[in-house]
C-alpha cells in the first residue's frame, strides 16, 4: 500500500512539474523577447 502510495504521489509531482514547465514554455514563447 504506501509503495503504491508512493509511486503515485512521484508520478503526480513528475507529472505536475511537466505541465509547469510546459506551461512556462508557451508563456516564454508567448511574450516577444524585446
């Protein structure tokens, strides 16, 4: 039970850290450089 708990809690974050920087990507990509 609490490796399976384990496991899911890192996948939630690995997962939650990808859209954050997916998100920060488009926002980069987004705004103009100048």
């Amino acid at each position: 039970m609490f490796v399976l708990l384990g496991i899911l809690g890192l996948l939630a974050l690995v997962g939650v850290v990808a859209t954050i920087r997916a998100v920060a990507r488009d926002g980069y990509r987004r705004t103009p450089t100048r």
